[in-house]
C-alpha cells in the first residue's frame, strides 16, 4: 500500500483497527469513503491518511478524548450526533472510558479544490478551529446522514446526488470555520448570523430540556467564556434566557395553531413537562398555556 496516497478505506481494510470495522461504503467517481466502527474502551492510535477525516458519533457510552497536534484536550461526554473534523496525516491518539460507535467520512484534498475553483485565497489549507474539539451543526449532520445513505444505492442517478452532498458538506465546512475564525478574532463582538442560525436550529430541533451553554459555544467553535460574553453582548440575554425565550415563543405558535395536549406540546418544543412549561409560561406571559389558547379561540 503506497504510504502516500493512503485513504480511509485503505486504513480500514488493512490498519491494525481493522477489528473495529462494522460496515464499510463508497460512493462517487472520485470516492467518498465510509467506514463505521466500535472502538472499545481505552486508548487507540490513529493510523495516518492522506484524507480529511470527518467523524459523526453515533453513541458514546463514557467519556472520551483525542490528544494531536492540536493539543491536549481534556475528557469529555460526546452526544449522538456530535461532529469531529481530523488532518490528514494526524498522529494522536483516542482514549475512550467506554465503547464508542461512530461513523467516518474521508474528504480528499481534491474533492475541496473542486469546490473552491476560484475562491482559494481564502482557504489555509484546513478548516481552522474545526479540527480543535467536537462540534455541532444540524446542517451538516443532516447531510451527513443523507450522504451515507446515498453510498450503495445502484440508482441512476445515486452518483451525482452523492456528488452535490458532499461538495455541501465541504461548502458548509468552509462557512462555519470562517464564522469561528471570525468570531475569536475579537474584531466584532457579535456572533455573525450564520453561526445564530446554527444555534437556533439546534435549539428547535434537540428535545431535551436540558441544553448546556457549552453544546452552543461548541457550534461557535469558541470557548464558553468567550461565548458567554459574546452572546450576551449579541443578544442582551444569557443563553439560558435565550432559550427559555425561544421555546415560550415556539410554544405560543403551537397553542394558536395545533390542537395538540399541552403535555404534547411541552414535549415538542424541549421542557421536561407541561408543569415546566407552565411555569415558565406564566411567569414570562403572566397566564398559563390553557388561559393562552382560550384567549386566542376567543
């Protein structure tokens, strides 16, 4: 195997991991590989590749790391879904308390030149602060989804939408590196729109009631300090208040458009219940959420 055009698949079929391998898919003219694995408890090397490495958990049974070249970075829980972006040619190591299933994505130099024709001058050869911890975007995650899908399909058309995918994929890479990199160069102390959208996508979209201040400073690729007091200064709230604000205000749409039970709709939009949302809800609108959809049919 020439070390110097060794892709993922290569590292998949013939590295030492290759026991971790479950499934293995291409697509494309010029392959877009995916391999997914179990990695068991304890600390595992990378085997180097000449390929950009995206990485989606698919679950996490304990906390994890990866130590590189980007440095050391401490243990941390990944949720389903969580994104990790990896250079070629990376030397570090994963270290995991528990089994880690994931899914792996190779990205060629080339399938980026493709993308960025004339728009070079802007790219550094990586993708920035991606490559410096886990990160979040229901965009890419979505496509992501869509992409691995896609790979096995023996439609007519299966190759060109696995095409247009991935040149998304890579699309919205770029945009959210030049977003983090603008956010942490201090010269605005707001968060650009297209990181805010982020946020809220991921903010209406995760049914939990519980989302941490650091799962958004994550989608902005910053630390949260720096995302604390950013966000404020862009929002005049603190993400817990955004939040709360956020979910009331789906809420309300819900209660004047649907005819779900309250406990439905508590659910949908993140609270832990209809008590929670009730609570809430009285305090910021001074009426619970029945008194609200009365008034309204009113």
């Amino acid at each position: 195997m020439d070390q110097n055009s060794q892709t993922l698949e290569d590292v998949a079929r013939y590295g030492p991991h290759q026991h971790h391998v479950v499934d293995m898919k291409s697509t494309g003219a010029l392959p877009t590989h995916f391999v997914e694995i179990d990695v068991a408890a304890g600390s595992n090397r990378f085997t180097p590749h000449s390929e950009f490495m995206l990485g989606q958990i698919l679950r996490m049974t304990d906390v994890g790391r990866i130590d590189n070249e980007h440095g050391r970075r401490p243990y941390t829980r990944s949720d389903p879904g969580d994104l990790e972006l990896v250079t070629p040619w990376s030397n570090g190591i994963y270290s995991c308390d528990g089994q880690t299933n994931l899914i792996l994505m190779s990205i060629s130099p080339r399938h980026i030149d493709d993308v960025l024709e004339g728009q070079r001058s802007s790219y550094r050869g990586d993708f920035g602060h991606l490559h410096s911890g886990k990160f979040k975007s229901i965009a890419i995650r979505n496509l992501f989804d869509q992409l691995w899908w896609c790979c096995g399909q023996n439609k007519p058309f299966s190759n060109l939408a696995a095409e247009g995918l991935r040149t998304a994929i890579i699309a919205q890479l770029l945009n959210l590196s030049q977003h983090q990199i603008h956010l942490t160069s201090g010269s605005r102390h707001r968060i650009p729109s297209g990181v805010m959208r982020q946020i809220d996508d991921f903010v209406d979209t995760v049914q939990d009631a519980k989302v941490y201040t650091r799962d958004l400073a994550n989608i902005a690729g910053v630390p949260v300090s720096t995302f604390s007091r950013v966000f404020r200064e862009t929002t005049g709230q603190t993400a817990y208040q955004y939040v709360l604000e956020r979910r009331i205000a789906r809420a309300r749409q819900m209660l004047e458009s649907r005819e779900d039970p309250l406990a439905q709709i508590a659910y949908d939009v993140g609270f832990s219940s209809q008590a929670h949302m009730t609570d809430v809800f009285k305090k910021r609108i001074g009426i619970t959420p029945g008194e609200y959809r009365k008034q309204r049919r009113d």
